[in-house]
C-alpha cells in the first residue's frame, strides 16, 4: 500500500493522537444466535445491536467494530474498514486503500466516520 498524507492530531481522549479510531470487521455467518454466544463469549460483551440477520459489537477495549451477519454465499471475512473521527481523513485514506499496491487484496476495505451516517464503502 503506498503512503498517504494522513496525520494523527493531537487530542484530549484517552488514546491520544491518532487517524484511526476503531478497526472494523464483518463476517458471514451460517447460524447468528450461534455467532452471538460465541463472539459475546470472546468478546466479553453482548452484542450493541442485533437483529434477525446481523449483529454488531463496540468493543472498546480493542477499539473493535465487530460485525457479524448471516444470508452470504459463503462464511467468512466480508470486508476490513477503518473507523476515522475527521471527515477530511476519509478520501485520503480510501485512495490509499485503493492504490494498485492494494488491489490484490482478497477482503474489500471501507472507510466510515466514527458514530455518523456518513460513509465510503469499497465492496465487491
């Protein structure tokens, strides 16, 4: 992956300066009530939202959106994504995720905000 002009800034949380706020990763999944007991077993928590077909967990101790869903082809990883807090960060870090040094990747990226609807998504 080539280099892009991103710099963490200074701030007041705990974590300190950073780009990147939380790892992102959804996965396909045959049986969800099964996923929920295990992840929430791995994970130490219960999932933050959850339906019929998806469940999602914040956990913060691994600055971790972790998603899983069921209704795909196959299971597995569905994509990687980046959770960024500065809009500005969104187009330079999704251009370096879609540089020819990345291309070849087997899991699609996505690039979102932190907490808004606002979202760059790169799926198959």
């Amino acid at each position: 992956m080539r280099a892009c002009d991103v710099r963490a800034v200074q701030n007041n949380s705990p974590e300190g300066a950073r780009v990147v706020k939380r790892l992102h990763l959804h996965v396909a999944v045959t049986d969800l009530p099964k996923a929920i007991g295990f992840y929430s077993g791995l994970f130490n928590a219960r999932p933050c939202c959850a339906g019929s077909r998806y469940a999602n967990w914040r956990v913060d101790y691994l600055a971790l959106n972790f998603a899983a869903s069921v209704g795909h082809r196959v299971p597995g990883a569905l994509h990687l994504g980046l959770e960024v807090d500065i809009s500005d960060d969104l187009q330079k870090i999704d251009r370096a995720l879609q540089s020819p040094m990345s291309s070849a990747a087997a899991i699609p990226w996505e690039v979102s905000l932190s907490k808004s609807i606002l979202r760059k998504e790169n799926l198959p």
